[in-house]
C-alpha cells in the first residue's frame, strides 16, 4: 500500500519530517509536560486513526481482537510520555512518570473488589474485568512496555532538550492532571458507592439518576476548572498552538452528537434527567474549551500573571 501512495504521489517520498524538540525542565514540571505530551500525542493520533482506520483496517478484513484504535492510542501516549519525561527531565521524571502510573492502577483497586464482590471472583473472561490480584498485576504489562519503549527510543525519537519551557505541554498535562484524578475519583466513589449498578438497572431508579446528575454537574465544573489552569498557562503560547490544544479536548464530541441526533430523530422518549447526562459527552468539553479562553484573557490581563 505503501509503495503505491508512492508511486501516486511522489512528494510523500520528498517530505522531511522533523523530530519535535522539548525543552529541559525542573523535573517535576517535566512530568508534568510528560503527562501533557502523552494527552497531545494519544489526541493527534486519535484523529488521526479517524481517518485511516477504516482504510488500514476495514471491518470485512480480519485482524487480531487485541488490535484496537484504543490499544494504539494507549501505546502512543505510554511512548510519547516517557520519552519527553526521560528528555526533559532526566530519570527523576521518569521514575515520576512510572509512578504516576502505578497510582492509577492501585486508584483502580478499590473500585475493581467492589464490582468483583458482585460478580464473583471468576466472572466470565468476556466480562473483562480481571478479579484475580495475580491475573489483575499481569494485565498491566502493556504499560511498562510502553513506557519501557518510550525511554529506550527517547534519543531517536527527540533531539536533545534545549532551554525554555514547554508551554503547551505543560498546560496540556495540568489540564489531564487536574480533569483525569477528580473525574477518576468520581467515578471510583460511584462504583464503591453502588450506584453504578443501580444506575445500569431498567429502569435506573431516581435515587441513581438523581446521583449520576449530581456527579455529572460536578464533573462539568470540573471541566471547567481544568480548563481555566491550562488556559492561564497558555498566556503566553501562538494562537496557533493554543487552537491545536483546544480542538484535542474537544474532538471526540461526534459520538455524543450522533447519540443525540439519533435519539431525536427517532423519538426515543427521556427524562430531562438522562438527556441531561447523554449530554455530557458535549457539554464537558465545551466548557473545558471555554476554560481555556477565559483563563488564557484573563492570565493575560493580569499584570502578575502576565509576567511570570
């Protein structure tokens, strides 16, 4: 396939991708332009497998089960994440970075016991959920392979670091650190609270929607804020890097836009309630967008702010 875009458009062969070039850091805002590269990295490719999907991988032509775009995303951010960490910050980012992820995994545990008190300790394998500690610890390979490729290819991946800041990946990171642990830890409660299978029941009862509405409200404030830290970090970033940054958070709304146009059209009868939370694939990244603008005019305005 290769060879025949090729043969059909010779400037591909003629186009000179340059490496892109991360500043060196203190090693804690190093890790945190880490975290911001792999949420820059996984949304690029993201849109990019949009695209191509389809056409690398058409459903009438069989591939493995393992091959999914999440599996690829996931990969992509794991590479992406490790080699700006080891670049930008030395190997202090990159046990940081190692240790970010272990504590979303152990974050996960609680939750995971609860479901599998429900389930039982050997639910079916196409339920997903690994209940066993030993199956559960095994499952988390692909992350230190990810992360382990990412430090091993840094110095062909990345030129070395120079000076400076990286600002865009910087505000990209305290944006996913601020949004992902709140909503992670949403989400967690809701599990161990019990009303996530209560929620899934038909029809849910109101003390579950009432729940999910509260959570969800909170869950766009959240959004919100996140938004506006990423914003005022952003002060000083290109219109151009700061559009990029904006259309990542908020490319991923056409399946909620889709939902929502289906159930019109076809008049699928909802509460206020559950349009409200169908909403949320929108309305969450509209106000993490909103965030943005406000907190980058605001930062700018402010002569404090301005100059740091």
């Amino acid at each position: 396939m290769i060879e025949d875009l090729q043969a059909e458009f010779p400037e591909i062969s003629r186009l000179q991708v340059r490496r892109p070039r991360v500043s060196s850091e203190q090693f804690v805002w190093a890790f945190v332009s880490a975290v911001g590269a792999g949420f820059i990295a996984s949304g690029i490719t993201d849109i990019v497998q949009d695209v191509l999907w389809p056409l690398l991988l058409p459903s009438t032509q069989p591939h493995p089960e393992w091959l999914t775009p999440f599996v690829i995303t996931r990969a992509v951010e794991l590479v992406a994440m490790a080699a700006v960490g080891l670049r930008g910050g030395g190997i202090a980012t990159l046990v940081l970075c190692v240790g970010y992820e272990l504590a979303l995994i152990i974050a996960q545990l609680p939750g995971l016991m609860a479901i599998c008190e429900r389930v039982g300790p050997h639910p079916d394998p196409s339920f997903g959920i690994q209940c066993e500690p030993v199956s559960f610890a095994a499952a988390t390979w692909p992350t230190w392979l990810g992360l382990a490729v990412g430090a091993l290819a840094s110095r062909r991946l990345l030129p070395p670091p120079t000076a400076g800041t990286n600002t865009l990946l910087r505000a990209a990171g305290a944006f996913t650190l601020t949004a992902s642990f709140t909503t992670f830890g949403i989400l967690q409660m809701t599990v161990l609270s019990g009303l996530a299978g209560d929620f899934r029941s038909d029809p849910p009862p109101p003390v579950a929607v009432s729940y999910q509405v509260s959570i969800s409200t909170v869950s766009l404030f959240v959004e919100l804020a996140a938004g506006l830290v990423a914003g005022a970090l952003l002060r000083r970033a290109p219109p151009a890097a700061v559009l990029l940054f904006a259309l990542l958070v908020f490319h991923g709304i056409d399946f909620g836009l889709t939902m929502i146009r289906s159930n019109v059209e076809h008049g699928v009868p909802h509460p206020p309630e559950l349009a409200y939370l169908q909403s949320q694939t929108v309305l969450a990244p509209a106000a993490a967008v909103l965030g943005i603008a406000v907190g980058r005019l605001l930062a700018r305005r402010n002569r404090v702010l301005a100059r740091m």
